[in-house]
C-alpha cells in the first residue's frame, strides 16, 4: 500500500493521456481491499487475485514472484519495462507515451 500515493498521482498527472493503470489485489479476503480503496483514493480498476492470495491465477499466469511487481506495457500490449518504481514508473510511462 506504500506504492498507492505515487499511483494515485500517476493517474491524475496522465489523465488526459493514452493511460492505464491496473492493480492486482493479493489480499484473501475479497472485501478488505474493496473496504479501504476509497479511504485510500485507489480510483483505478483493481482485479482480485483470489482466495490463494499471491498464488492466484492472474499473479500464477503472469509468473509473478514477488509482490509488488510491476509490469509497464505499450500500446501494443508489449511488456517493456519489469519493476520501475516511483519517478522510473513514471519515466517508463512518458517514455512510452513519447513513442506513439
């Protein structure tokens, strides 16, 4: 949940922009993350994992290891960059925006 203010901000600083964001929720219980989304001004769609938390399928067929873990796509759906946190997600991002 550290990483929740700086995704926050990503989102508004590139609404106007071909942007995305997608979070994977690991947590067990299914309501917990629902609960405190909006005390946590999470405003992007967040898929639930499932019941296995972390060993769910979404985190089992992307071949997810460690939590979190960060994937920046391009336009065409290409996995370009692998773990960019804070200002390098967002360099990755404006980077990829750049080349469109």
């Amino acid at each position: 949940m550290a990483m929740i203010p700086h995704e926050r901000s990503l989102v508004e600083q590139m609404s106007d922009k071909p942007f995305a964001l997608i979070g994977i929720n690991s947590d067990k219980d299914k309501g917990y993350f629902r609960s405190r989304a909006k005390e946590m001004g999470v405003t992007w769609r967040s898929f639930w994992n499932g019941e296995r938390g972390t060993s769910g399928p979404i985190s089992s067929k992307w071949g997810v290891r460690s939590w979190p873990t960060i994937y920046v796509l391009d336009h065409k759906g290409v996995i370009r960059f692998k773990g960019p946190r804070g200002e390098k997600m967002t360099e990755a991002v404006e980077q990829l925006l750049a080349e469109m």
